[in-house]
C-alpha cells in the first residue's frame, strides 16, 4: 500500500505523496507526516551493511513511502541524487566528524535537495504545467536548491534569502546560475524569508493558480534523504557501538531526519541538538517554555533561526508511541518525552572561533562555524560509546571567518566555489511584507 501523509496540525487531513510533495504545506500550516513510520525489517539489517549508500538510500526510502512508487522508478532516482559519499572523519577514538559537504554545492543540503528535484519531476512528468519552487535560505539550502534545479525543464525557483545573512560564497551559489532561478534578496531575517514562503501557501488561490511548491525542509521529501545519511554513519563504525550524534541545529530538519532514523530501528544512544545564541529549542528542553522569537546574526549564519518549523514534526515523532496500538501522547506529554531524551546545548560565536581554532591547532583539521558549534557541544556532554558530530558545509564557504581565526590561505577554496568569485550576481530586492511579496509572486 502506498503511505499516506498527515497534518502535524489535523491527522485526519491525509493525503498522498503527490499532494503532500508538491503542495509542501497543508492549508491548515501543520507539516505533513509519513502515517506509518515501522522498524525496517530484519532482512534489511541482515545486510545493511553491505550495501552502498545509494541502494541503503532505496531501501529505506521504499519501506517508508510503501509502493507509491514503482521500484524500477525508485532505485534509479534515489542513486541518481545520492552519487556522492558521505565518509566519518576520526578526530579521537571517541570522536568522529561525519562529512556532509562531498556534494555538488559542498553542504548536507545536496542530500535533500537532488533527491527532491527527481521525486518532484517524477510525480509531475504528466502534469503539463510549470511548477514554482518557493525557498526561503538562511545559507545552504538556496545554493543545493538552484543546483538541483536549475534548468529543470518545466520549473521556476524563487530563492528568498536575508540580505546580508549568508556568506560572499553561499550568495554567489544561489544569484549567479540564472535561468529558471530567481534570488530575492530580503531585508529581513531568515525567520521573514521563511514567513514569506509560508504566506504563499497560505493563500489557496494563489498557491493552485501557480502551482506552488517548497523546498525547505517543511517538504517532508527533504527529509527523508537526510535520514540516509544517519544509516551511513553507524555502519562505518564497528558494530555493537551506538552512536551519540551531535547535530548542529537551526531549523531542525537535521535532526528531525536523525529522529526518523532512530524510529526507523538505527541503534542510537542520543542525540544533541548544538546551537548558537539562536537557542529557542535548548532553552525549552532546559525546562522552560517553548517561545520562538527572532532571529540574531551569528557567524554560523545557517543556524540563525528563532522560529524552527521542524519542531512541530519533533513533537509528532516524540507524541507517537513505540508501540502503534497504544494511544498517541497529548502534545504536553510529547514534549516532556522530548525534554527526557534529547539534550539542547548553546554556544556562542567567541566559543565558535575558540573552537575552530582548537581543532586546528590539535588535528590540523578545519571545521566550519557551524560544525564548530557541534564539536563545543561533544567536549561538554558525557555518553558511552562514540559521538559522532555532523559536518555540515565545506569551511571554503566561510572563508572570512575561517582566515580570520587560521590564517589566509589555511583553507584551500574548491574550484567549484573559486570559480565563482568574479561572477556578478543577480538578485531583486524584497521587503519583508508579505502583501508585497504576494503581489511580486502573483
């Protein structure tokens, strides 16, 4: 049978993987999640670890979207966006990095995005209509988006991106591929970008007359992809040994896609959420309440996110029993089940710099500012077994940051991005309201 996908804001607002791929949001602005989230079965773990990440990526994909797409379809479309490798870097016995930057863009983002931009021109192969691709980008996900897109036939990308609030080298990855891709440069936060995006889909008219879809992480197809990598980790370790994975935090779909994995059956002893001062989630699993707020700029400009719109999908995970015939959890419980089994650790830039220049010093090893910040949360918590920090964009893409604490030329910059240093880049300016936005859009 094919899954079916749920409102995080009404479960009995289901609907297939069509709608709940293209429309991105329901109307209700809840988040869609899979109905069924099972263990994969023993055949899968008697040989998982043989696999290659594209067939592990096939397999799981498989078990949680049931036969809503054919086999012979699914295999080809999952190997195609994950051809690039995702290898554990050994810092110390007990601590390993986890490289996500191995792709076409040089961030995690390449997990989600070239999956999605094959599973969204799948399901519209038929359509006949132009489909508007609206993202909102605090760093990475704007450039992995236009990457996977760009000149896709029967697409346009609108990228929304706060001005001043991505580095030289993001902003070139997103205003200078041109073609069927769009950059607004808002004068705003990224939390403004995010609502922006959020007001489109919200107007039901505007939304089916364009048909709109999203490539933030609110698409749960952006999720699934990024538990893939999850999988990959572990097997790279010996076996017996649960992983603690240190996850560097800003909307929270990262995490979100670790927490699938966990529900998947993966073996993992804990997570960590890692932020900087953009610490809502941490904040609330220290026992306080959850209050979003905006955003502030920090080096770690990915992360700089005051209202994460995967913590809904967060509660959901934590509200759904582990046995499926026991009754879901009131939202209250849910978080209180959350703030048992998830730590929430904030750091701020002068640690971040500290940090970055530490692990160079000792490892000769260059983290990004956001990776930084997942490596300060590692040295403060106490786990058994091995932790495992996620590593989330190349430290090229940085570079200001990264010559200011190691030197210039410490960090080589990859053809790919020094390629685009002397591109000019396009971008329209927007103000954050949503009226005026709406009225560009429409």
């Amino acid at each position: 049978m094919p899954t079916q996908f749920y409102s995080t804001n009404d479960r009995s607002n289901v609907q297939p993987l069509k709608e709940a791929v293209l429309r991105s949001l329901p109307a209700d602005r809840g988040l869609y999640m899979p109905e069924e989230i099972t263990p994969l079965p023993a055949s899968f773990w008697e040989s998982w670890r043989d696999l290659s990440l594209g067939e592990l990526g096939f397999q799981v994909t498989r078990h949680l979207l049931g036969d809503a797409i054919p086999d012979e379809d699914l295999r080809p479309l999952v190997e195609e966006a994950i051809n690039f490798p995702a290898p554990l870097y050994q810092l110390t016995d007990k601590l390993s990095v986890l490289e996500l930057f191995h792709g076409p863009t040089l961030a995690f983002k390449d997990f989600g995005a070239r999956f999605m931009a094959r599973l969204m021109g799948y399901l519209t192969k038929d359509d006949g209509r132009e489909l508007t691709v609206l993202v909102a980008t605090s760093g990475d996900t704007g450039g992995a988006v236009a990457s996977a897109f760009h000149n896709v036939p029967g697409t346009k990308v609108v990228i929304l991106y706060p001005k001043g609030g991505v580095s030289d080298l993001q902003e070139k990855q997103l205003t200078t591929l041109g073609g069927n891709i769009t950059a607004l440069e808002v004068s705003g936060t990224f939390d403004d970008c995010q609502r922006l995006v959020k007001a489109a889909f919200s107007d039901r008219e505007l939304s089916e007359r364009l048909n709109l879809t999203s490539a933030n992480s609110i698409n749960i197809s952006r999720l699934i992809p990024q538990s893939f990598y999850y999988f990959e980790a572990a097997r790279q370790l010996p076996e017996g040994i649960k992983p603690t994975f240190i996850v560097p935090s800003g909307n929270f779909g990262n995490l979100t896609a670790g927490l699938l994995a966990q529900r998947l059956g993966l073996p993992i002893e804990k997570f960590v959420a890692a932020t900087n001062t953009n610490d809502v989630v941490p904040r609330y699993l220290l026992g306080g309440t959850y209050e979003p707020r905006p955003s502030v700029a920090t080096i770690s400009n990915a992360m700089d996110v005051g209202a994460p719109s995967n913590f809904a999908r967060m509660v959901d995970l934590f509200a759904r029993p582990a046995n499926p015939a026991a009754e879901k959890l009131t939202e209250a419980d849910a978080l209180d089940e959350m703030s048992a089994h998830l730590q929430g650790l904030a750091y701020t830039d002068t640690a971040t710099r500290h940090a970055i220049r530490e692990v160079w010093e000792n490892h000769r090893y260059a983290l990004c500012p956001h990776t930084a910040v997942a490596y300060l949360a590692a040295k403060d918590i106490e786990t058994p077994g091995h932790k495992i920090i996620l590593s989330t964009a190349h430290p090229a893409k940085f570079l200001p940051t990264m010559e200011e604490e190691l030197g210039p030329g410490t960090v080589p910059i990859p053809e790919r991005l020094a390629c685009l240093t002397d591109i000019p880049k396009v971008a329209e300016s927007m103000e954050p309201d949503e009226a005026v936005f709406l009225t560009w859009l429409g």
